[in-house]
C-alpha cells in the first residue's frame, strides 16, 4: 500500500504537474513568438514592460501572471491549445492515476476479505 493516502496523492501530483507545466508554457510562448517572429522588444511596449521585466517572464526568472498570460497570447494571435498542449497529457495521467487506484482498492478489499476470514476462524475456534 502506498505511503500517502489518495487526497496527498492526487495534490502532490496535481502540484508537480502544474510546476512542470510553467517551464513548458513559457517554452510555448517563446516558441510561438520567434515562430511570428516577433521580437522581445516588441512584446515588451504591447505590455508596457520593459525588455528585461519581459525576457524575464519569458525565461522564468519572475512569475507570470495570469492576466500577462492572457495578454501575451492575445498579442501573439495564437491559440489557447498551441500555448496549454499539456492538457490531454495531464488528462491521461489522471486517467493513470485512477487506474492505480482502483487496482489499491481492489488488493484493500482482498486484504479485507482474508481478515473477516481469520477472524470468523479464531471465533469458530
């Protein structure tokens, strides 16, 4: 039996897939911009940033929000599925994850049937 319980499980994996996927976003959007091309400077004025304030969110030395997201894929005209590829990734990992869990109940249940067994034994005895 594993060492965490499903709800720690499910949050440790669910974390570890959401830091996983910062780094891949921001390899998304760079992609897609030198794809344009567009350059850095250019992305920085349509955000009113600076080049460094916006290479840095490109390169993950400061923190993307959610609203300079929206806003750099709006400037980039790209789709939402070319910049979050990972979705159906993640979909299938869940679907995994589910798998392996009912596999840990059904091996609780065996485990739970040999108990009640023994136990009705030792009072039959």
């Amino acid at each position: 039996m594993s060492e965490f319980s499903p709800n720690t499980r499910k949050q440790a994996v669910a974390s570890q897939f959401i830091l996983d996927q910062d780094e891949r976003i921001r390899n998304n959007l760079r992609r897609i911009r030198l794809d344009k091309p567009m350059r850095v400077v250019d992305m920085a004025r349509q955000l009113n940033i600076s080049t460094n304030q916006y290479s840095n969110l490109e390169l993950g030395k400061s923190k993307l929000n959610l609203h300079q997201l929206f806003a750099i894929i709006q400037i980039l005209e790209c789709p939402y599925a070319s910049v979050f590829d990972f979705v159906e990734e993640y979909s299938q990992s869940l679907k995994d994850e589910i798998e392996q869990l009912k596999l840990e109940i059904i091996q609780l249940k065996d485990h739970n049937r040999l108990l009640m067994k023994e136990v009705q034994s030792q009072a039959h005895s």
